[in-house]
C-alpha cells in the first residue's frame, strides 16, 4: 500500500520524492520497531537511530534511492534505513540484557 501510495503521491505532485508524503517514514520506522520489545526507550533509540539512518543514508540506502525509481524507490531506502535501527538497537538490546 505504502508503495502504491507513494507512487500515486509523486506523480500527482511531481517530485520525485515528495516530503509531504510521510508514509514511507512510517512504514520504515515500522520496521524498526516491529521485533523489539516495547519500551519508551527502546522505541525513542529506534526512532533516533532510524532518523540518522534516513538522513544520512549510508550505503547500501544512498545506492538503493539513487537507482530504483518510482514508489518502489520512495520506500525502500526507509525500509533500509529501519531495518539498519532494528540490527543496531537489537545488538543494544542483546549487549544490556546480557542474552
């Protein structure tokens, strides 16, 4: 849906990829968050993690928006950036708890 939205959202304002459209940022941090435990910290540390990542873009995120267009495009780099936030606060959350 994110995709297809997305998609539908750039053509009709035409950007490529347009900041008003959020649902990208929300299926990202989705991501990030979905196999944790639920705690204010652990979901503030995701959320702070998953920010960096998308304004940063490391590789491979920076490659992935360059090179794949259209919905498709819009969405997977912050699906990227929060899978990137669940590894890093999931070794976190591993390296506290001792397990």
């Amino acid at each position: 849906m994110a995709i297809m939205t997305s998609a539908i959202s750039a053509s009709a304002l035409g950007q490529g990829d347009p900041s008003v459209v959020v649902i990208d940022e929300v299926a990202g941090y989705l991501v990030g968050v979905c196999l944790l435990p639920h705690s204010i910290i652990i979901l503030m540390l995701a959320f702070i993690f998953f920010r960096v990542f998308d304004i940063l873009k490391p590789f491979p995120i920076r490659q992935i928006e360059k090179k794949v267009r259209g919905g498709l495009g819009i969405v997977l780099d912050d699906l990227l950036a929060g899978f990137c936030a669940f590894i890093i606060v999931k070794g976190i959350v591993v390296v506290l708890s001792g397990s």
